[in-house]
C-alpha cells in the first residue's frame, strides 16, 4: 500500500493522473485566464437577450401619454454657477409647460435640471427621472428624483434615454455630453426615432456645427439634410419655443388617438 506524504504547500496529488504532485499556482493562473477569456457561448446569450429586448420593445405602446424631455449637460458645473441656474430655470419652465425632466442623474447640469423640475412642479403631475451609470469612483444620485433608474452600462442608459423621451436639449458639456448628442444625432439621421426635437442650447455648440459643414459636408461624410436634425439655439427662450411647438403636436396626436380608440 502507498502511503502519501502530505504535499509542500502549493502543491496537491492528482490522482486522476497517477497521483502526481501539481503546481497550484500554476492551475490557479490557468483557471483565472480562462475565466478571463471571452466564452462563444457566452457571446451567443449576450445576442439573443439583446434580440428579446428587441421584441419586447416592439410590444410596447407606440404612443407614451407623457411628454418628456432630457435635458444633457456637464457634471462638472457647481452650483452656483450661472450656468447651473440657467439650467435650473430652464427645467423649472419646462416643468411648468408640463413635462417631465429626464437627466443622467447625476450632479452638475444634471442636478440643476432635475431640482428646477421639482421646483416647478406645482400640479404635482410632472416627473423628475434620473438615468443613474454605476461607475468605478464615487457617483451618487442626485437628491432631486422622484424616478430612479440604474444602469451598469452606458448602452443600456443611451437606449433607456430614447426610450423616455420626446425631446433633448443639449446644454454645454464635454465628452460624455457629446456621445449622448451624437446618439440621438444618428438615430434621427437614419430614422429609427422620428419627430423628437434636438435642440443644442449655447454658443459652444455653433464651433461642433461649424466644424462638421466646414470638415464632413464637404467630404460627403454627412449630406446636407443630416444637418437638419439638430437645432443650434442661443437662447432659453428659443428652446422653449421649439419645445411648446412639439408638445402642442404631441398632445394633438394623443387627442387624435384617444378619439379613434373611442370609435
């Protein structure tokens, strides 16, 4: 009979070959680089949830009751800011046209939208949403939300954006503003959303419109009409122009629909 003597640590018998002594190091880094490698099959799940959202989206009401409008912006403004308050104002008027305000949720722009929504919400009819990313350093709601959604991802919040909405406006802000802008951007170029106003709001954003008729239009890059799908406004007034027009439409629509369902 063998008689095995107990192994060195970070060592153990393996007796489903012959009992010889193995490196546990050795089999801890080869576990964790096959844990770490990307699985087929795992890549096949991920596509087929994706393809259900598709047609669970496809199930839903082609028509929200409510008129939302997100509002994109920096979270870097403190408050105190004019811009924060331009911000805040800005939010406090469109709540009082009665739509909800829909942010990223986070501080900054975000934060000034979402307390000038509350503020001026004096029917007690209109929401104040926050689109929440789960990020590695410290990132916490902001204290104004009356609806909170978190997200791990940035798609899944891109996506949850343009589910909600009827409406953007984009105030100054930098990489992360931009990615949003240019998302729904696109989405409008090619027609999946219809009929959603996107609307630039301050001077910054004349250099962005500037630099794509001067550096893409001339390449063929983008045709004349992509221009189309964003307005660049100067004003608070202007955007709540635009945004009274389309809400005005929107409402019509509802009255249409609700009629015809009653037939």
């Amino acid at each position: 009979m063998r008689i095995l003597r107990k192994p060195r640590v970070g060592l153990r018998y393996n007796f489903r070959n012959g009992g010889k002594l193995e490196d546990l190091s050795y089999i801890y880094v080869m576990a964790r680089r096959r844990r770490h490698e990307r699985d087929p099959e795992v890549d096949q799940v991920i596509m087929r949830l994706w393809s259900v959202i598709d047609d669970l989206e496809r199930l839903l009401p082609s028509q929200s009751r409510w008129f939302r409008v997100t509002v994109f912006g920096s979270s870097r403004i403190s408050r105190g800011d004019a811009l924060y308050n331009s911000a805040k104002d800005l939010a406090y008027q469109l709540s009082q046209l009665g739509c909800d305000i829909v942010t990223g949720g986070g501080p900054g722009l975000m934060e000034a939208a979402n307390e000038g929504a509350q503020e001026g919400d004096i029917t007690g009819k209109t929401k104040s949403f926050g689109l929440h990313i789960e990020l590695p350093f410290e990132y916490e709601p902001n204290p104004y939300i009356d609806r909170l959604s978190s997200h791990r991802t940035f798609f899944s919040r891109l996506h949850h954006f343009v589910r909600l909405s009827h409406a953007y406006i984009v105030l100054p802000g930098g990489i992360g503003t931009s990615l949003e802008t240019f998302m729904i951007w696109q989405l409008l170029q090619v027609g999946y959303i219809k009929d959603r106003p996107l609307i630039l709001l301050g001077d910054m954003w004349r250099g962005l419109e500037d630099w794509m008729q001067r550096e893409m239009l001339p390449h063929h890059y983008i045709s004349g009409p992509d221009m189309n799908h964003a307005v660049v406004v100067s004003s608070m007034e202007e955007a709540l122009k635009i945004i009274k027009a389309a809400k005005d439409k929107f409402e019509r629509s509802i009255q249409v629909l609700e009629s015809t369902n009653n037939l």
